[in-house]
C-alpha cells in the first residue's frame, strides 16, 4: 500500500493568536492502467487499495463480471519524483476491453439526457430478490459503520468514503479515497476478488453526493440500494427510476429522502 498521508507545516489561527504546525494531508497522486502493453488511463487517487480501485473500474467499462476474467494484475510502485504508479493488467480471452465513451459532443451535433440514460442497457442481473426490502431504522446504523470505518478522514478530514453492507445488513468493509468514484470502485473491486458479483441485495453507502457515474456502477455491480449522506443529482435520479435501484439520499439521523425504489424500503424493520 502506498503512503496515502503527508505532512505540511501550516499556520494556525485560533481566537486571532497564530502559531505554526504540521498537519496530516491526504495525499494526492496519479495512477496509470496498462492493459495489455497500451496506456488505458491515468487517474488522480489517494494510494492504497490500488488493485481494487482498478478492478471495480473494469468491472463498469469493461466485460469483467468475475475473478478470472483477469488474467493478470500487477501494480508497480515508482520512486523518481518524475514518475507515476502504474497497474497493469491483462484480460482473459474473450472479455471485452474497456471501450471509449459511447457520447462526445461537437458542433453539429449534441447530447441529451434521455440518450445517455438509452446508451446503458441495464444491469446483467437482479438487484433485488422478491423480498428484499431496507428497513429504514437500519440506515443510521449503516451510516455509523461508515464513518467508523474512515480511518484517514480521521487524519485528513479530505476523503470521501464508500461502504459495502451484506444483505443482512451487516457491514463488510469501507474504503477512502480522495475521489468519491474511486472509493467506490475500490468497494466493487474487493467484492470482485471475493468473487461475490453481483451483489444482489447489497448496499451501497457513500459519503457525499450522487452523480449519474455512482449510480452506474452500483448498476453494473448489481447492488440493490444507494444510500448518501449528501442528495442525487437528476441523471442518478432518473437512472436509478429506469432500473428500479433504491436510491436514498441525506440520509442524517432519523431522517432520509428516498428518490427511488420507496417500495423497497420498509418501515417495520429492525434496526
């Protein structure tokens, strides 16, 4: 695992007196994807859980639905100040490749909302089964397991978290990261190698707001529900209706909005 914190001298102002320090930062740094001799992709990450952060990537722009459909997976960590971190990867035979955006826009031509929503052909699986429902006293504790487990927002106060709960609601693990994109593709890819895809009846808890992008994967995975600290934007809203994913947002204390899936939350369950 890289270093995912530093220290900064900084200067501290309280009640108008001024001193000097150092804080813990969170660290920010690139990482390319190789895939099979070619550049892929260069992201800004928080280090750590790499691998992870890589695979859950494949598994929403690629054919990847399972442990073996990668045939092989290796990160190399640089150490000249001018280089960067670098996976890379192979597929196995026969599963397709990451393909380039299905949209650009140019002068002659623009893009809607409704095209983008048609572009995705939907989830490979049930999010559901027939009697799955999220009770909605559960979802604070939900949130608690979370937080608890935001080890270097504790330090930094400057990551995002995601968290992956079983279907019996208990929490199966966190991870941070300074994207909140990549805290959940780090979620995915360790249910990857676990070989637990799809993740019927499993939710996805995620520390600030939800774009069309989380809501995909969540999708891709075959998650059954989205809960946020922070609300929906329209196209993660309107993704979530056309797929019937439970999407809850502001989910603070006893209080939580449910954009999607109402059905799917009960209101008798045990906390």
């Amino acid at each position: 695992m890289g270093v995912t914190t530093s220290r900064r001298g900084i200067v501290r102002v309280i009640d108008g007196q001024v001193s000097t320090t150092t804080d813990a930062i969170a660290v920010e740094s690139p990482l390319t994807v190789v895939l099979d001799g070619e550049v892929l992709v260069t992201t800004m990450r928080t280090p750590g859980h790499d691998l992870e952060l890589v695979a859950g990537w494949l598994v929403n722009e690629s054919g990847v639905r399972q442990s073996d459909h990668i045939a092989s997976m290796g990160a190399f960590a640089t150490h000249d100040d001018d280089a960067i971190d670098t996976v890379r990867v192979s597929l196995a035979t026969g599963v397709r490749p990451p393909r380039p955006r299905a949209f650009v826009t140019s002068s002659a031509c623009g893009v809607c909302s409704a095209d983008v929503l048609a572009a995705f052909d939907g989830p490979d699986a049930l999010l559901q089964s027939g009697d799955w429902a999220l009770p909605a006293n559960a979802i604070p504790r939900l949130l608690d397991s979370m937080r608890e487990g935001q080890r270097m927002f504790e330090q930094t106060g400057a990551l995002h978290a995601a968290a992956l709960v079983a279907p019996d609601l208990s929490p199966l693990w966190v991870r941070e990261d300074v994207g909140r994109h990549n805290a959940v593709d780090k979620v995915i890819g360790k249910a990857l190698f676990d070989d637990r895809l799809p993740l019927t009846d499993h939710t996805l808890v995620v520390s600030g707001r939800v774009s069309y992008e989380i809501v995909h994967k969540a999708l891709t995975a075959g998650i059954a529900a989205v809960v946020a600290v922070s609300g929906p934007t329209s196209l993660a809203i309107d993704l979530a209706r056309a797929h019937g994913l439970v999407l809850a947002g502001f989910a603070r204390g006893a209080r939580v909005n449910v954009y999607s899936g109402d059905e799917r939350i009960s209101t008798g369950g045990t906390s």
